[in-house]
C-alpha cells in the first residue's frame, strides 16, 4: 500500500509538471526556416525576429530545419497536423505543397492588386499557382555561373569565356595550371543539383526536358544527348569529379581550387564564410553569363527564390493574424533593405529593388545582367517533380560515372520520365 | 483407536484462512506478473504495434501528396511493386550487403574473439578499447568512413598514394562495386564488437582441459579451431548468425550517410527504398507496400531466433 501511494503521489507530481508545462505561453508565431539553420544566414534571421518582436510585440519561435530536410519535416507536420504559422521554402517545393490542407491563399489576405502594386512580377510569380498566391517571395535571383578570379588568373586566363569551346578551353588550362584542382565543381553526387547542372545545359545545347503540355522532350531530337555527352567529356578529361554537390562545389571554390559552378547569387555569402576572408574575397567572384553554343545565343539560367507560405487551420487568416503581421514585416522595407543584401540576393519588392544600397551593390548588378532571362524550372511545377529530378538525376549520374552511354542513359531518361507523366496535374 | 487412526488423508471442507481466494499464491503471483507487464505491453502497442498495423493498412491505399486522404486501392501497391524493376533491385542489393556483412563480421568477430581469448598484458585495455565502434552512434561512423574513402582529402587515397599502389586518387564510392564495398566495411567495423562479446563470452565457457588434451594428442590450432572451438561455439554461432542477418536487413542510417543508397541506385537497399519513397517522393501507400515486403524477408530468420529462444527457456 505504501509503495501504491509513493507511485501515486509520483503521477500526480508528473502531470502537475505536465500540465503547467502546457500551460506556459508557446509563441505568437512559429516560424520554419532552413535559413535559420544555415551558419552564415542565422544571424540575419534572428535579426528579423527581434525586429518583429520589437515593432509589433509578438513574439516568433523559430524552428530550423536544414534545406535537405525542410520538405520532408513540413510534409511530416501536416500529416501530424502540427504545422508552422510560416515556413520558408525554395521556389521550386511550392508546387509539391499545393494540396497540403491549411496552406493561405495570400490574395485573400492582403489583396490581389494591392500585392502587385508592392511587389516585382517576376518575383511575385514564383509564389503564385494558377490564380492563386500560395507564397510570397523573401528574396529572388537566377542560378547561374559564377567564375573565380584568382584561379581563372592562375591559369592564365583573362577574358571569361562567352562560349561552351572557350569554356572547354578554360578548364582545360585550369586542370593544366592549378594543380589539385577541379576546374568545373559540376554537381555529380546529388540528384537534386545534378538536376539544375544538366537543364542548364540541356537549355543551352537548345533542348527542353519536360514541355507546358507535359509531354517529355528530353529525347527528343540530339539536344538532350549533346548536352550529356558534353557533360560526360568533362568528367572523361578531368575537367569535373564525381563526389561533388552545391555545398563541395562552394568549399573548394572558396578554398582557390575550382574556377567554376553554378549557384543561387547567395553563394557570394557562403564564400565569404568558407574562405575565411569575408568581404574581401568579393574581389574573386565573378557573375558570368553561362557560355552558349554560338555567339548571339541566350545565355540559359534558372529562376531562384525563398518563398515564404502561410498555414491557417482550415486555410483562412486575416491580415491581423500574428502570422500574416509576420509575412508582412519580412516583405517590409525596412526587411527588404537588409535581410535580401545580407544573403547576397536580389529584394522582391519593387521599393526594395529601387533602394540605393541595391542598384549600388556591383555584384547584384552583374549578376542580373550575366542572368540574362532566367526561365522557370521545367521539372519542378509539376506535382511529381520529386520522381522526376530521382530519374534525371539517376540517369545524368549513371551516363557521368560511365555505367551506360549518353544515348543510352537518355533514351532511359525519356522512357522513365514518359511512365512517371503518366498520370500527372501541372499545378501552375 | 491409534492416534494414526485420527490422521485422515482426505480433503477437508474447511477453508485454510478466511483470508484465501480461489487459486491462491499462483494466481495473485500471475497478476502482478500482469500488471509489471502491462508497461512494456502498453508501449509495445503503442510504438511498434500500431505503427506496424497502421503501415500494413496504408500499404492498401494510395497516400500520396495529390491525395490528402488515402485512397483504398487494394493490392495495387503490391502490383506497381512487381512492375518496377527498382524494388527488385533493391531486394538483390539488400541480399549482397546483408550476405557479406554477416559473413564479414562473422569472420572477423570470432577471429577477434579469439585474440582476445588468450591471455596477453593489456588484453583488458584492448577489450575495452573494441567496444569503441560500438559505443559511436553510428552515423558518426559512417561520417568517419566517409572521410576516409573520400576522393579528395581521405586517408584511404592518402596512404595508397604514399605505398604507390595507385597513381592518382580513386573516387572510391562513385563506383557501384566501391560504394557497396565502403558500406559493407563500415557496418563490419560496427558489428564486430557485438559478434565478438558474444562469441568471447562463448570461448569463455569453454573446457580449457579440453583443448590442452587436444594439444598433447597432436592437434593443430586449425583442428582445434574445427573439432572442439566450433562445435562448442555453435549455439552461439547460430544466434549471432540469425542476429546478424535480422540487423543487416533492417540497416539504413549508415548506409544513408555515407552514400544515400547511390550512386546512381548502387546501395539502395530496401530501408533506402522504402525512405525514397516515403520521404521523398511521397509515395506513402507504395512505400508502406515495399515495407511489408521488407517485414516478410525479416519473418523466416525472427522466427528462427524466436524458435531458439523458447526452446532455450
């Protein structure tokens, strides 16, 4: 009896805890940021916050996940039905979130007009599906090709190269000069950075994966097999590796040991952070047109952002929800004035993008220019876009690593991707 | 009348205590046996039970990201699944890693079981020390593997550039053969220390008057190991064996460190599969269906260990 009263008395103690435990005060706002868990971004994030947290006294609880992780823990939280007041997302997720159940229309929020009198179209677009605005942008930019001076001047060369010959030849005179060097990071390892590396340059070699109707193109014509083949003689003659994806490609860069890679504008922060030399490696980064196949061609990159989504219970909020009050300061100009630059991004709101601090920053200036027309990813605004970059990604990789040949690998490419189609909703 | 004449041997009517119940001792023994089992029961049910009955269910509905509720479709699932070349790869990527893990770990633990076994000054310090694979959360492990095959900066390159055996560095897991080899070596560096307490808590149960008797009839140490250490060490063996193939079949965290199942689908077992499909395309119902099947490779050698166990009790 003694012994039933102590456990006793111990239940009642731990849901005493338990419950004054749930009755503390959560936050007004929870927050999922991949940016948040990202060494050289978390301080400007939490910058936000307590700008937030100062003008509106709300408070946000921030829950970082890294990228790699972001979708699979928003898609686990909807099924628990936990999910965030506002979660960050890149641009290319937001059609796999469309029939997630609780995701704002944002138009219904704030108004349709009154969001395109604030923000730029282009950036606005990346957030909309069909006459929806699922998500607002945060910041925007391309993915494209970045140069490293003090390796391209070690090797030699001192004009960047404008066509897909010159640039063979550059890496060439890279691999020749700079000795332990990777003269193309090209992404070999994972599917989703393949994926960006061989649109690009499929793009460029003139052919389409995947068109508006959702027909698979990709092994259609010899433009999908050249772009491989080309792909394949760089890592043939050394002039890429395997084992390599966005984050090695920044490090080696950063470390002098690559002179190419695409990336988003931000890589400009990742290199500061991993050489070690902060601002002053500025002076190395060079923004380049991607090379084309012929001069007078359209040099080929990819639209870019961070969207910001909102999640109400039955997918309706006003605009004085804490939530909706959190969206807004992010997009503010006081927001877009720091937060867009820190990253080494473009701001997405007409205001921001006309600050002088903007149009003064060289480097955003001759990343747009070298952007060209950014074109919308091909695979990702489609509801199965995680099937198709794992069969993309898988084929690249296996014709790269010498597996199967490029015809081979792309004729597979088409037929995997016909079956994935199938039965597939373009969700904008 | 004789006092044994009082002695009667048939049952009374009258109770022992008023205080008795119907079935007495044992049946207030098996409550409490009961109600100390109820915790571990409630959180079986809880964590492993449901889950299982939840996943088995899904496997007969379509759950994907274009459905926000299941969707019952039958045996669909287990239809795609024999249509897709994929998941049958899986299964025979699954057989390879799991048939050399056992047999690599196997080898290597008992031989290090036997080292052991002999008495050596610090062979304490030295047991101690081949529990530290062990000990490591094993994606740790498999981040130091990682390092250690890597193209650039690894040891592995380093050290056979230094003997000259190569001439430049290998990409060692970007090659189907050099992926499967790296994480069939990190797991039997994980799984050593396991096998050999076992098969060393084995040797130590061992007769020693039996082997010296061995030893002056003129046996070798190979005849020794083949008619006396073995046969003693079967029953061990045999756990171990079964043990070792129910833990290879369910590994995914090293292998999804060190290679996430590539390149290309080279180490993509059926865990990796199965997490493919559920975490990253979606496929919750298919992916449920391929871990059914998973679960039924796992039944025969669970049923052999469990079989061993009762038998043993």
């Amino acid at each position: 009896m003694k012994n039933f009263k102590s456990m006793a008395s111990a239940v009642v103690i731990a849901a005493g805890l338990g419950l004054s435990g749930q009755a503390a005060q959560a936050a007004d706002v929870s927050f999922m940021s991949f940016s948040y868990a990202e060494e050289a971004a978390k301080p400007s994030v939490e910058a936000l916050l307590k700008g937030f947290e100062a003008q509106t006294k709300l408070s946000v609880e921030p829950l970082g996940y890294a990228w790699g992780d972001m979708q699979k823990n928003i898609f686990l939280r909807a099924r628990s039905k936990t999910l965030p007041g506002v979660a960050q997302l890149s641009e290319r997720w937001l059609p796999s979130f469309a029939n997630v159940a609780g995701l704002v229309d944002l138009n219904e929020v704030y108004g349709k007009d009154k969001l395109a009198e604030i923000f730029a179209p282009d950036a606005l677009a990346m957030g909309q599906i069909g006459s929806k605005q699922y998500a607002l942008p945060l910041i925007s930019g391309s993915i494209g090709l970045i140069g490293n001076k003090a390796v391209l001047e070690k090797a030699g060369i001192t004009k960047l190269p404008t066509t897909v010959d010159e640039f063979r030849t550059a890496l060439v005179a890279v691999r020749d000069k700079v000795p332990n060097s990777v003269p193309y990071t090209m992404a070999t390892k994972n599917n989703g950075s393949i994926l960006l590396d061989f649109m690009i340059w499929n793009w460029t070699f003139g052919g389409e994966i995947i068109d508006e109707q959702g027909k698979v193109k990709v092994g259609n014509g010899d433009a999908g097999k050249q772009a491989l083949s080309f792909m394949v003689g760089l890592m043939k003659d050394r002039l890429a590796a395997p084992e390599i994806d966005r984050p090695d490609a920044r490090r080696l860069v950063a470390q002098n040991a690559s002179a190419f890679f695409f990336d988003a504008p931000q890589a400009r922060t990742h290199l500061r952070s991993f050489s070690g030399q902060g601002a002053a490696f500025d002076a190395n980064v060079l923004p380049m047109p991607t090379p084309v196949t012929a001069n007078g061609k359209e040099p080929a990159s990819i639209q870019w952002g961070h969207l910001l989504v909102q999640f109400a219970a039955d997918g309706k909020a006003n605009a004085d929800a804490p939530a909706s009050k959190f969206i807004s300061y992010l997009t503010s100009d006081a927001a877009q004035a720091t937060f867009p630059l820190e990253q080494s991004a473009l701001p997405v709101t007409k205001s921001g993008r006309a600050n002088p601090k903007v149009t003064g920053d060289s480097f955003l200036a001759a990343w747009a220019k070298a952007a060209g027309k950014p074109k919308r990813n091909e695979v990702g605004i489609w509801s199965n876009a995680a099937e198709l970059t794992q069969v993309i990604g898988e084929e690249v990789q296996g014709a790269l690593l010498g597996q199967k040949s490029a015809d081979d690998a792309i004729q597979a490419m088409q037929k995997r991707l016909e079956t994935s189609m199938a039965n597939v909703n373009k969700q904008n | 009348m004789s006092l044994a004449a009082d002695i009667t041997t048939a049952p009374s009517s009258a109770r022992v205590s008023p205080h008795a119940v119907r079935g007495g001792l044992k049946a207030g023994q098996r409550r409490i046996g009961v109600l100390l089992l109820l915790p571990a029961a409630i959180a079986f049910g809880l964590v492993i039970l449901y889950p299982f009955l939840q996943a088995l269910a899904l496997s007969l509905f379509e759950y994907t990201l274009e459905t926000p509720a299941p969707r019952f479709t039958g045996l669909a699932n287990f239809a795609k699944i024999a249509a897709t070349p994929d998941v049958w790869q899986a299964f025979a990527t699954t057989a390879i890693y799991v048939f050399f893990t056992t047999t690599g770990t196997l080898i290597l633990g008992l031989a290090w079981a036997l080292i052991l076994n002999q008495p050596f000054r610090g062979r304490g310090l030295l047991r101690s020390m081949s529990l530290l694979p062990w000990v490591l959360p094993s994606t740790v492990s498999a981040f130091i593997w990682g390092w250690i095959f890597n193209s650039r900066y690894g040891v592995l390159n380093a050290l056979l550039l230094e003997l000259g055996f190569i001439d430049m560095p290998q990409a060692w897991l970007s090659t189907s053969t050099g992926a499967m080899i790296a994480v069939i070596i990190t797991k039997i560096w994980l799984s050593i220390p396991l096998f050999m307490a076992f098969f060393l808590a084995g040797l130590q149960n061992m007769d020693r008057e039996q082997v010296d008797a061995a030893r002056v009839d003129g046996a070798n140490n190979w005849a020794i190991l083949r008619d006396h250490v073995l046969p003693h060490l079967r029953p061990v063996l045999i756990v171990v064996v079964v043990l070792g193939v129910i833990g290879n079949l369910q590994q995914f965290d090293t292998i999804y460190a060190l290679t996430g199942g590539g390149p290309v689908r080279a180490t993509a077992v059926l865990s990796v599969e199965v997490y493919r499909r559920a975490f990253e395309q979606w496929d919750i119902g298919f992916a449920s269906a391929i871990g059914v099947l998973w679960v039924a490779t796992l039944l025969p050698p669970a049923f052999l260990y469990l079989r061993m166990l009762v038998k043993g009790a």
